[in-house]
C-alpha cells in the first residue's frame, strides 16, 4: 500500500505491505470544522490473547447446567451411570472460562470527505487482503479451542421511481477465525444443492439437522489456504485455518427469488409548490419469518435524503457557542378530531420542519443529504406491513 502526496507524484511519501493479519475498521465520522465531519478509515493489526474471561454463549449455558443440578444429585444417588454421563458431556460442552480476546494496533488512519472515496478504498484493501496466501506453518497448543463463522449477506438493487426492481445483484461472504491446537484439517459444510443427500454427522449419537432450503453456488472464489482439488473432486470445503487469524474464507454469488417481496421498501416523493418543498418518505417492511426466537428483520437502517447544499442554512440552528443541527420532532400517526383541546396545555403543536414516526432525521453535511436513523424496524411491538414516514 503506497500514500502519495500527489497524483503526479512518482515516490510515495508512505509505504506498507500488505500481511494477511491487517484488517480494515468500518468508516467512522469525526468532526472536521464547524459545518460537518470527515469519514475515516483505519488499517489495523490484529492478534489475539488467551486470557480467563466468560464468553458469551456460555452465560446461557451455565444457567441451564445449574437448573439441572439438583437432577444430577439424584442420578448420582440412584447410581444411574448414563444420566452422570450426559451431565458430565453437558459440563464439558461448556467448556473453560477462557475467551481469545482481540489486541488492535493501528498501522495507519486516513480520511476523507468523500464517503463513496472511503468505501472504494475499504473495498480495494479487502479485496486485495482476500487475495494474500496465508499458511499455518506451525502447530500451537490452546487451552480452549474455539472457532467462528461469520457469514456476511450483500444485496445492490436498483429501483425505478414506480419502485419496480430493475436490477438486483446478491453475494455472500464467509468469514473464518479459529484457535486450534496441533495442525488439523477443517471441513465446512455449506448447503450446496449438488451436496443434497450427501450430509456427514460427526458423531453417530448425534440426531442429524435436516437442511430443508438448498441454495446454488455461483461464481464461487477461494481464500489460498482452500485445498482446491478436493472441491472439484468431492464439493466438500477442506482447508488448514490460518493461526489466530481473521481472514474471509470464500465468497460465491446466489440469484435473489424474482417473486418475493423486498425487506425494506422505500418511496420519496419531493413536492414544490411555488417557494415551498416538502419531502415525503415512507418505508414498508413486509412479511417476515424466521426460526430464529427474536430475530429483528431490519437494524441499523439509514436512510439518505440529497438535497441541494444551500439549503443547509435551514437545518442550523445557534447553540451556546456553536452550529447544531435541526432534529427531526416525533410525528404521531393519523389524527385525532380535538387533539389540539387535550395537548394545548402540554404541547406546543406547531409545525415541525421535520417529523418522523420512527427514528431521528437530521442534516449532515458530511452526505450533503437529510439522514434518516432508525435502530430497528419494525419497532417493538409493531407487526409486519407498518409504514413508517418522514414529512
């Protein structure tokens, strides 16, 4: 990775390479003068320590052994040798109060007040990253062996102003990270439909998971450690992890259905009448299903609004020794005849310059746009076909 001062400039003022244990920070803002921020990105060193820590599956399953104490107690009395025996394989699946917790180093932090400039540059550094080879050359010995999976879903859709898909394109990234003694070989089972009917148990006490959605692999890429004859050969996904090292395993694109309805469906409407513009948003999460026991369908939603840059004049607001930003006021849905005879002594109901129902809405100048936030959608307690606006 080579900074430049210049584009005209032929030596680097800054030089680094590349190792596969770097990994990119997500882009964050901070504040750059007084009108808006500056987006920012860090390239980072990552290494894990083992140290004594509770991990965070294991609070759950430490309350469920304790339930079952008193049922142990009893098997232990009975002499009842097969019941100590799954208790003694639960106590074990828990595991010991051992976490790997990960030690950051910044290489380097540059900014930009390009947010699309940012996210190209992340992009460049992972691709490029998922392209190093990296190679377990030693066997290490770890107290408590862990490993994780991170799977990463991406979907660009393209949308006419009728809010019918034109384009739409869906991929998937798999992220590895594993902490294993000795030099094993790791095979990860993915539900590809040519493996259908070919599901391998580990254990033979093991009852087998039916895996009832099939999906079609294309465009499939590799990380190097991926031994590539045993996938053409057999399907099957087997690799020597990398140490203690974050790296994106493989990625492959999947067709989205053509017929189901999108998670987040968004309509903005701008009206100008004569020197006045209103801006009409409203957002529809449809139907959602999931085995999964509270499941959110959409987080962290942000939505951007551009508007004109001179505009910016009208969502300041003077503060003590500053420029603030126009919030967004709390916009009730529908109405009520006589609302103002029951909230005139408590409420102030003029006009906002912007209201939500569901989030906060702001200018920031750093997107050159109004940004809507929402935590969570649909909001607690809400069902599925809700629409949430901004006026």
């Amino acid at each position: 990775l080579q900074l430049f001062n210049g584009k005209d400039e032929k030596d680097p003022f800054q030089e680094l390479p590349l190792q596969p244990c770097y990994s990119v920070s997500e882009i964050g803002a901070q504040q750059f003068d007084q009108f808006g921020k500056i987006f920012t990105v860090k390239l980072q060193f990552v290494f894990y320590k083992e140290r004594p820590g509770v991990r965070p599956g294991q609070v759950t399953k430490a309350g469920r052994l304790s339930d079952k104490l008193s049922q142990f107690a009893a098997y232990a009395i009975q002499g009842d040798y097969q019941g100590c025996k799954e208790f003694g394989s639960d106590l074990k699946k828990l595991g010991l109060p051992v976490e790997h917790a990960p030690q950051i180093s910044q290489l380097f932090k540059i900014g930009s007040q390009s947010y699309e400039d940012m996210k190209q540059f992340s992009m460049c550094i992972e691709e490029s990253l998922f392209r190093l080879s990296a190679h377990r050359d030693r066997a290490l010995t770890y107290k408590m062996e862990e490993v994780q999976i991170t799977a990463v879903d991406e979907l660009y859709v393209e949308q006419n102003a009728t809010g019918g898909v034109e384009k739409q394109i869906a991929r998937v990234r798999l992220f590895f990270l594993g902490f294993l003694s000795g030099m094993p070989d790791v095979e990860l089972g993915v539900n590809d439909l040519v493996r259908q009917g070919k599901e391998v148990v580990g254990r033979h006490d093991i009852i087998p998971v039916v895996t009832e959605e099939w999906i079609r692999l294309e465009a499939v890429e590799f990380h190097s450690c991926i031994q590539l004859d045993t996938y053409e050969r057999s399907k099957t996904i087997k690799f020597k992890p990398p140490d203690a090292m974050y790296i994106e395993l493989m990625r492959f694109r999947v067709r989205p259905p053509r017929n189901r309805e999108l998670p987040l469906q968004l309509k903005c409407q701008m009206c100008v009448t004569g020197n006045k513009v209103e801006i009409h948003g409203d957002i529809l999460v449809p139907g959602f299903t999931s085995r999964k026991l509270g499941q959110i369908p959409c987080e962290d939603v942000m939505v951007r609004i551009p508007i004109p840059e001179c505009w910016i004049y009208q969502f300041r607001v003077e503060k003590h020794f500053r420029y603030g930003s126009v919030k967004s006021a709390h916009r009730r849905t529908g109405k009520v005849k006589g609302i103002e005879r029951f909230l005139g002594a408590i409420e102030n109901m003029e006009p906002s310059l912007m209201e939500v129902t569901s989030g906060q809405a702001k200018y920031e100048h750093q997107h050159r746009a109004l940004v809507w936030r929402m935590p969570r959608l649909p909001k607690e307690g809400q069902g599925a076909y809700t629409t949430h606006n901004l006026v």
